[in-house]
C-alpha cells in the first residue's frame, strides 16, 4: 500500500478538485489525474467518480482518505517524539490569518521565540477570508488564526482543534470632525442614518450590521464593500462614513475615533485553529504559548475606551 496514495486521497478530501490538490502540491492537475489512476489500479476499485465537472471520491476513495489522515497523525506524532528527544523546539511553524489579527500576534511572538526557542522559524501568510473560509487553510500551513462574532468556535472548523486567544472589541470608527465623534458610546438607533463602509457578505463584521438592522427594524445603507482595514480607515477618515474596526490595531492617531457599540454583539474572538495532531509538536506548542503571551500584552486596555 503505498502511502503517497493516501495521501494523495486524503488531499482531494480535504480541497475538493483536482485543481485544488494540483496547486497546492506544485503539480499539473495531469500529473494528479494520472495519480489517482495509479491509486485505482493499485487498489483494484474505483477511488473516484464524476461529479459535475470535477471528481468525488467514492465510499471506497473516502476510506483511503481516513486512513491517509491517520498516516499524516502518525507521522505528526513521530515528528514530535523525535523533537522530545532533541530536547528542544524545532522546525518550521506555518502560520496564516487575518492581518488585523496578526498585526498584534505575531511582532510579539517572534520576539518572544527569538529569546526561547530560536531554532523555530515562523512563516506566515495573511489572508482575509469569510469565516467558513478559514479552516480550508490547514491543507498547507500548521495554524491559522481565525476569528467569529458568535462564538469561539468559527464556521467551518468542526472536527478541528480550537485554541482561543483574544477577545477583542469591534468599535464604530468615525472621523475626528464626524457628530458622533464626541460620543463614549453608540446605540444602534444612532446608527441607522449613517452611511457604511462594510465588509465583503459573510465576513464576521457584517454580523454587527445585519444585528443593528434586525433590532432597528432599519436597512443600513452600505455604500462600498472593503476587505483591507487600512483602506478603510483612510475612507472613514477623509469622510463623512462611518465602518466597523477592531480595537487593537486601529491607529490612535489617523484622522479617526474609535467609539464602543452597545446594544448588539460587538466582540470577536480571535482565535488558532489546527489539526488534532498539531499540538503534539514541541515547536507548535511553544508558537501557541508565544501567540496567547503576545494576545495578553494586546488585551489589558480592551474594556477601556481609545484616548482622543
């Protein structure tokens, strides 16, 4: 039984195309397809069947696929005792999430590794994603750092490990000479004659909008759809808009005020997501220590306003 198959199997489980298993992995979506026959013959059943455009596995393809992720745990678990028997952390730590989040997150944390364990290397990717979005990431890095608006546990990872960091503020941003600018805090009444920036459908902030439509029983007017936070900031603060922005990087000093929401849910939780079987090396675990001492030296001033 070759495991190169299972892996392969447990690849096209996971991403879901061809394409999918072929970028990831640096081959043509040929070479995959020739792959996958290969696997057929060796097994003696079909591993896959059409489906639509693309290829599902079949009960058979799904069984391989299992046991191609209990090859990948055994191999995980085998890379940790070998780390316990160097007697100290090692190896690359594969990162990727939300840059609102690893803005704060990471500088600290290399700082604190530089120190501890200096022969791990981190390597992050920032990608901003819709919540469901995010646990598709662990085919090709070690931890992603997530985020929700409804509960620690964002869409999409179950099955998965779950490692809380922060909570954190979502504030109403306005610019300094906006009517609101002067307030301590707003309501959702206050709101709905704003004019928006929000964020692409399915990302976590656009929550706190579809909640302060739903308790003002008012449509909010959103007049652009933005991803990047400082983009956004810069709008909010050349403008008369308003938008939603994180409380511990949003800068102090840029033409903006950041105000506390009451009345819906305004809080995220940040948080790493991983395999089952990543915590079990030495060198993710020490990342998560580094990532939950970095989220507490960015946490303290949360239940406080930002200074104007």
């Amino acid at each position: 039984m070759d495991p190169r198959h299972l892996e392969l199997l447990r690849q096209l489980d996971e991403r879901g195309s061809v394409t999918a298993v072929a970028e990831a992995t640096f081959r043509t979506p040929s070479a995959v397809s020739q792959q996958l026959k290969a696997a057929t013959r060796e097994f003696g059943l079909a591993l896959v069947e059409p489906d639509g455009r693309g290829l599902r596995l079949t009960p058979a393809g799904r069984l391989l696929a299992a046991g191609g992720r209990q090859v990948a745990t055994a191999i995980a678990d085998v890379q940790a005792e070998w780390e316990d028997y160097l007697g100290e952390e090692s190896g690359e730590v594969r990162i990727a999430g939300l840059p609102s989040a690893l803005t704060y997150l990471i500088p600290a944390a290399l700082t604190a590794l530089r120190e501890t364990s200096p022969r791990i290397r981190v390597n992050t990717i920032d990608v901003d994603l819709a919540e469901h979005e995010f646990a598709g990431l662990l085919g090709d890095v070690d931890l992603v750092i997530a985020h929700s608006l409804i509960s620690q546990r964002p869409v999409g990872t179950d099955g998965l490990t779950v490692e809380p960091l922060a909570r954190e503020p979502i504030n109403v941003a306005v610019a300094d000479d906006h009517p609101l600018a002067g307030r301590d805090s707003v309501e959702p009444d206050d709101l709905v004659d704003e004019q928006w920036i929000g964020v692409p459908r399915g990302f976590p902030f656009d929550t706190i909008l579809t909640s302060i439509e739903h308790v003002t029983g008012k449509p909010l007017e959103v007049t652009q759809r933005i991803r990047d936070n400082r983009l956004i900031e810069a709008l909010v603060a050349a403008g008369d808009h308003v938008a939603l922005l994180p409380r511990f990087t949003t800068p102090r000093n840029a033409g903006l005020r950041l105000i506390p929401l009451s009345g819906v849910a305004a809080t995220r939780w940040v948080v790493a997501v991983m395999r089952p079987d990543a915590p079990g090396r030495r060198a993710v675990t020490r990342v998560l220590e580094a990532l939950r001492s970095a989220s507490a030296q960015a946490s303290p001033g949360a239940g406080t306003p930002p200074s104007r």
